[in-house]
C-alpha cells in the first residue's frame, strides 16, 4: 500500500475511473476518497476492484446520508454498517457535513443547521453518539449555505463550538470558506485562522459557478479559481500543511486533466515547505 504523511493529496474515486487506475501507479494521488452510501452494498466486479484498491492507497469516507442535524433519530444501523465497511477495507477517517438532509424523509440536498445553542447541543449529543458507534472520532465539514433560518451565533461560532463541545475534527473545505464569504460577507481569510489547527483531519478544495457577483454556488463542478488556490495557501500558513483532496462531482474531465490540479495542489504544498524552511 502506497503510505502517505501530513502533506498528502488526495482525489475523488469514481467508478469510470477504474480502468485507468488499476492499469497504472498515480504517485500523485496519495490517498483517495469515496461515499460509503456508493460502495458499502456493492458486489461482483466492483467490490473486487474496489477491493483491489483499498489494498493499494489509503481511502478516506467522505459521506452523504449522516444528516447530523436532522430531527428524525439516527440511523444506527447505517452508521453500524460504516464502522463494518472501514474495519473490511482498514479505513480510518470518515467525515460527513454539518447540515442535514432528511427530516420525515430525505431531501436529497444539504440543509443549514441553524446557528444556535439549542443546535450546538442538540448536534453535538448526535456526534458523541456516532463517534461512540464507530469507535472513531468523526470529521465534520464546514458546509456552503445560502440562508440561514433562525441565527442566533454566526458561522465561525456555530463550528468552533460543535468541535469543542463534540470533541469530533474537521474537514476544512476551503472552497466551502470562499463560497459563503462572498455569499454572506465575511472575511474567509479570518475564519479559517479562528479553525482549531488541532482539529484539522484534512481539506477540501474544487470549483464553484458564479451566479451573480454576490451569489456563488457550490457545484465542485469546475476548475478551481486562482482566489480559492489563494487562500489553500493562507490555509497551510496558518495551520501547516494538512492532507488536501481535490473534489470534483460533475463536469469531470479526462483523468490526465484533474491530475494536473492534483499536481496544483502539490506544487502549493512545496512552495509552503520551501518558505517554512527559508524562516527556519
């Protein structure tokens, strides 16, 4: 298996990437990353390719159905079923978003937690009892959101606090950071430097559409601006470096071209390694 250090990149795995995958070594790519919910009840062809791969590098869990601030109770078994597929494949980390979406049934779309203490509560009890199930501490993403029903605290309260009273890490998405300081008008520089270095498991960084100068959406469904590459930098020299996984949902070009983000990223990385020792 390929190992990996404080410094790796990662990639999404999709399942039409296998036939390059498999055939080849991408020493850029230390570790990749997949949606239980895509691959826990898979068999035949896929589950041994998959198989094949975990064998290979290290994955991490990136999840989509958690919905840790939902009302409706949480799925024990689902969460049960994780902890079964991490021990098949020796995965350590799995992270979910700080949102939820199902109430009365699913939503298929990532609802904001409103910002209160009655919430901080509420979620972080969910979080303590997952991470109780799993026998691992869960990552948590700062999440995109375009309204924000019933705020009490602002979006760097609300974070801080459930890592603190959850005890649970984090999975910094810069691109997450950017998108919701222009939609809501903060200074994301200043947020990501209120983030507890400690809590940071790992990144995430991708693209966005530009609805309007004072509306972006959170797509990863294109190529990352030089303003979020930007403030990855920011990110690293005011935490270190950490593991960064570039995400990208649609619009997914060759694998060749997603590499050379990947290589971004890297190069980023070194550029940082380099200025550290200088002031060393």
């Amino acid at each position: 298996m390929v190992k990996g250090s404080g410094g790796d990149v990662g990639l999404g795995l999709r399942r039409d990437m296998f036939p390059e995958v498999l055939n080849r070594e991408y020493s850029t790519v230390q570790f990749w990353e997949v949606a239980p919910e895509n691959w826990m009840t898979l068999g035949g062809k896929y589950e041994k390719q998959f198989r094949e791969m975990t064998a290979r590098y290290p994955f991490k869990l990136h999840g989509l159905s958690l919905s840790i601030g939902s009302p409706d109770p949480l799925d024990v078994e689902f969460i049960k079923g994780v902890k079964a597929f991490m021990n098949m494949h020796h995965i350590e980390q799995y992270s979910e978003h700080l949102s939820y979406c199902s109430g009365n049934g699913h939503m298929y779309d990532l609802m904001p937690i409103p910002f209160t203490e009655e919430a901080i509560a509420y979620v972080s009890g969910r979080v303590r009892q997952v991470q109780d199930i799993l026998e691992r501490p869960l990552i948590l993403e700062n999440v995109s959101y375009y309204a924000a029903p019933g705020q009490k605290l602002s979006e760097q309260e609300f974070t801080l606090a459930i890592l603190e009273e959850s005890d649970c890490e984090l999975l910094l998405d810069v691109n997450n950071v950017y998108v919701n300081s222009i939609n809501h008008g903060y200074d994301p520089i200043a947020f990501i430097q209120a983030m507890p270095t400690k809590r940071i498991a790992y990144g995430h960084i991708a693209g966005h559409y530009n609805e309007a100068d004072d509306l972006i959406v959170d797509t990863h469904g294109s190529d990352v601006i030089d303003k979020v590459w930007a403030l990855l930098e920011a990110a690293y020299q005011a935490h270190g470096i950490f593991p960064t996984l570039l995400e990208r949902d649609f619009n997914i070009p060759p694998l060749n071209e997603l590499i050379k983000e990947v290589e971004k990223i890297h190069d980023i990385q070194q550029r940082h390694q380099l200025l550290q020792g200088r002031r060393a």
